[in-house]
C-alpha cells in the first residue's frame, strides 16, 4: 500500500514541498536574525 503511494511522481511532489519549506524557515530566520541586529544596534 505504502509503495502505491510513493510512486516517482508523489516521492517528487513530496520532496519539492519539503525544499520549499525549508526556505521559507531559512529566510524568516534570516529576517529574524537582520531584525535582532537592528534592533541591538549592532
């Protein structure tokens, strides 16, 4: 059942939402970071 699922399409669907995802913590944590450094003065 589960290889049904995971045919090369959905494995690919899958792994490109994963690579978004972590984009998106990577640039908000990069605005967090830029804030913090403005805020401090730094």
């Amino acid at each position: 059942m589960i290889e049904a699922m995971l045919d090369a399409g959905t494995f690919v669907v899958l792994w490109q939402q994963l690579i978004q995802l972590w984009e998106l913590i990577v640039m908000i944590c990069r605005f967090l970071w830029g804030l913090l450094r403005l805020l401090g003065g730094a």
